[in-house]
C-alpha cells in the first residue's frame, strides 16, 4: 500500500568525536523516506527546500523510489539548516544553528496523485503542519503515525495536543514521554500519553532500544544493537520511524504483531544509519544488508531458538 | 547441581523517595541466596554477622532453604551496616553510612560440607576475600560467576585483575564495564574485559536490562520489565545474579543457551525485587509468581509467537 510521508528536507553540518561535516543533505523527510524506500517501490513526500538545494541530491533520493512531486521548491529562498555538536557520549548534543528559512511559512501541498495514500508519515515538525497534512488527504489514511520532539512540547503544546487527537500511532523519546505526560515510569507515562489520542506509544530509548505500547496492555520491547561504534547518531529516530512504516505499508498490516516486526526492522535501519555520518550509510546498504541485520536482531532478542 | 555464594549478609537502612527504613535485612549474599533458592533445595552461604544479627532474620533464611553452617558469627562485633539514599529517578544514590564492622577481617570459611559444590556465587566483596572462597574449594567449581562494583575498581584493581581470571562469568554495571575496561562502546568494553579472564560478561544496565557477551561472539539481550513503580532498587543486581546462577545449578548446565533463560529468570527476580524494600517483596512471593513473571518477559521479548 501506498505511503506519504510529511517532513523536513534540509542541510545538515555536523561535529561528532569522530569528526565533522560541511552541509549535507538531512532532515526529517529525508530520513523517513530513504528508510521507508526498502520496503516500498515508491515513498510519496510533501516537504519543502529552496532553490540552493542541488539537483543532484534530488536526484538521489528519486534513484531509491521517492517521489518528490510533493516536494515545493521555493524560488530565492533557501532551505532548511541546522548544525549540530554531538559531546562524547553522543547521548547529548548542542544546537549550533537553526536556520528555518523555506519551514518558516510552509504550507504543505498535497498533490492528488498522493490522495489516495492509506499509510501517513508525519516527521517531525510544527504541530500545525501536521494538522494541515491530515486535513489536505480527502481520506482518512489507514494508520496515521506522528513523530515529535520536546521542543514542540515547550512552545506549542496545545497545537501539539490537537493533532495527537488524530493520530494512531506517536513515536517519542523517554524524556519527551516523560515531559510530555508528567511521568517518570514509562508505564504510566505510557497510560497517560495513550489516553491523548494515540492508540499505540513507541518510546524510543536510543541505545536501550524502543518500547511498543498498545492497546489492551500489550507492551513490547525491541533492544539497540550494540554497536563497535556510534559514529553519528542524526536521523536515527527518523530512520527508525521509516522502516516502521514502511514495514507495515508493505504488508498492509496495522495489528500489533505486524507492529513488532516494523520496530525490529526499524531498529536495524537505525543500527546501520549511525555507523556514517549523516545518510551515508542508509543510501549505500542494500535490502539484502538489511535482512542480514534483521537476521542480527533476532538472535540477540530470541531466548530459545 | 549444589550452589555456594559468598558475600555479605547484613544491616541496610535505605531512604527512596517512597520513604525510609530502620535497620532491615541486607547484602549481596542475602540477596542471591533468597534468589537462588527459587530454584534449588538448598542455597548454601559463606558469610559473617556479628552477634546483633537477630537469630529472627537467621530463621526467616534458613526457612527459605538457605543453609547457614558458613554463617560465622562474631561474638561481641557488629554486623556490617549500609544506609543510603536514591535520588528521585533512582539511578544514582548517596551512600550515608558504610561501617564495615564484622567485615573489615572476614576470613572466608567453607564448611567440609559444601566442598563439592559445582556451582559457586561470588558477590560484592573485598576482591581478596574472593580469591580466599576460590581457593577455599578443593575442587575447581563447574562454573564461578563474580559480581563486583567500582568502589574495588577504584582501591584494589591489581586484586580485582587477579580474581578476574579465575572466573568464568562476570556480572558489572554497564558504567562499570567502562571504567574497567577504559571503553565506552559496551562492545569493545566487553572484548577488553573478557580478554581480562571471563569467558561470559554479563552487563546489568538496570531499567535497560542487561546484556550477555560469550565466547564466539554470541550476544543476547534481555530488556528490563516496565514497571509501574521502582520502590527500592537494592539488591537488584544481586538478586539477578542469585536467578541467573541459580537457575544454572538447577539444571547443571553452563552453555550459553542455559546462560540465556538464567538471565530471564534473574530479571524476571529482580523486577519483584525493586517492587517493595529490600527483601519484602522477594521473601513473599512463590515460585508461581515466578513463573508468571517469566511468562510477562517472554511476552515483552517474543517478536513472533
């Protein structure tokens, strides 16, 4: 079935202990869309860049199944940027700049051709593009799943509120879940986040991996891979919502068993995005490499053979 | 297969943000002992109290199975006393009192009784004394699992190194592992470290659940249950050691697939453990309760039914 997918295309410029970058292409959209790709012959973005974002990374992403018809190339305008310093845990980073740019006035345009799409991926943005995106489908999508992040929770809480009213499924961190619901258990965090809107609750723990909540108390947890070396943590979430959705796009499926395997493979994305800096890792690995992580995933998970 | 742990029997006076408690049962070998007694007929232990230990607290262990013929009780000295207090996220605590008392001269003794004991439990102890119990043994054990903390890391390295060698399995905290190992990849940590004498490492990371390294690469992961509340989380990591070996000596094996449900099932204890202070909630519940709580973990773990 088909995906759309709502996010950020941008520049990245990143600085890790293992060394820097100049810009790079980034952004949550971006992200979503090179992971959800493994699953799907096309993945369909509503984003927005200026007229200083190359062609040829354009070029890139349509040579891996996304459709950019969605994506508004504003005239004398310039794209996203952010930058970033990651300390040497990479657990905590600075934010060196973020420039909106092209996001301060983005009003999502949904092309017709993406109307009929039953799987919505909203990355993470401001609340109120969110909610626009959900109102420019004619058609309620079949799963509707949410990313976000703390920062919204501080500026726009209400607007924030409302669109988790509409959605099926939220992805957050544990301090986000935590902030968000005013509970440090995350089982109760969980409780009060689900009473919300969402359904379903994936908190995501980074390197102590990701913990499923859906309804009727059912609760399941995937681990991290434990890495030789995190090498850039950036677009690791997006990635793991990517494959998640793209999972479950692929198969059709929205139950909670289909669920767990769209996290499992998630988390492998994810394994492989933090190994290079920015999407380098993610453009050049291949379904196979995929499956091969999948395969990583499941012995590290499964007690009896 | 018969067990011999040693390590601490004594006095905790702990403060966690649910409230505080006098003088109440402790240490590491209390712990693993209850622990492992889900699982064995008797649970033989090498310790010292003195003579305040209250012959009550001696009866509630022995009812329990626990045999205390290695119990030394020193006559007109005091039990080793620990109180501390956890900060509201109960990852990290003050400890207000240490008086080793009994402790600062413990000379392990092993009764003739537990000589061929295949199984041996070493808990948190002076590094020295743990060489002691090994050489204690006339017969090298099936199987010698250690658990150790920073605090020897830091004043007893050299007698650390020397036990690490003798051991097969080690039990340490995911930033503990750092500190010995000078890693902070969990990966390289446990190359370093199992390069240090342990065949199997095993890396308790507390709400995130804890990790097995065995030879041959082999890795497994087991997640922590999410709970509603931590009330205490004293003797968790002694109580998972307890499970882990314990569940080991009831079925005599040392391979990694037993070393696997030996962590399931020491999670599955530890998570009683933290539900109530100190060894309330261990003491009160049936090896039904354990099986049930095992279910709830292969339910959290289990991708594909």
């Amino acid at each position: 079935m088909s995906l759309l997918t709502i996010g950020t295309v941008a520049f990245d410029a990143l600085e890790t202990p293992y060394g820097k970058t100049d810009k790079i292409i980034g952004g949550s959209c971006t992200y979503i869309a090179l992971s959800a790709a493994f699953f799907l012959p096309q993945v369909n973005v509503v984003a927005v860049v200026g007229d200083d974002f190359p062609q040829e990374y354009m070029d890139s992403l349509i040579s891996k199944g996304i459709n950019l018809d969605g994506l508004q190339i504003k005239k004398g305008e310039k794209s996203f940027f952010w930058a970033g310093k990651y300390h040497n845990n990479m657990n905590s980073r600075d934010t060196l700049v973020t420039d909106l740019n092209v996001l301060a006035d983005f009003k999502p345009m949904i092309p017709n051709s993406y109307q009929d799409c039953e799987f919505l991926m909203l990355g993470n943005l401001t609340p109120q593009v969110q909610i626009e995106a959900i109102q420019g489908l004619k058609n309620r999508p079949k799963l509707v799943v949410m990313d976000t992040m703390n920062f919204w929770m501080d500026i726009a809480l209400d607007d924030l509120k409302a669109v988790l009213k509409r959605v099926d499924v939220l992805t957050i961190n544990d301090e986000e879940a935590r902030q968000l619901s005013g509970e440090y258990s995350l089982v109760k965090a969980a409780r009060v986040i689900r009473a919300m809107g969402p359904q379903t609750l994936i908190i995501k723990k980074g390197e102590h991996g990701a913990l499923l909540f859906g309804s009727e108390g059912q609760t399941f947890f995937c681990p991290a891979l434990p890495l030789e070396d995190v090498f850039d943590p950036t677009g690791a979430g997006d990635t793991f919502a990517g494959g998640f959705i793209g999972y479950l796009a692929s198969t059709g499926r929205t139950d909670f068993e289909a669920m767990k395997t769209g996290i499992v493979y998630g988390s492998a994305l994810a394994s492989y995005c933090v190994e290079q800096f920015g999407t380098t890792k993610l453009a050049s690995i291949t379904p196979e490499d995929v499956d091969a992580r999948l395969a990583q995933f499941r012995l590290l998970m499964t007690e009896k053979a």
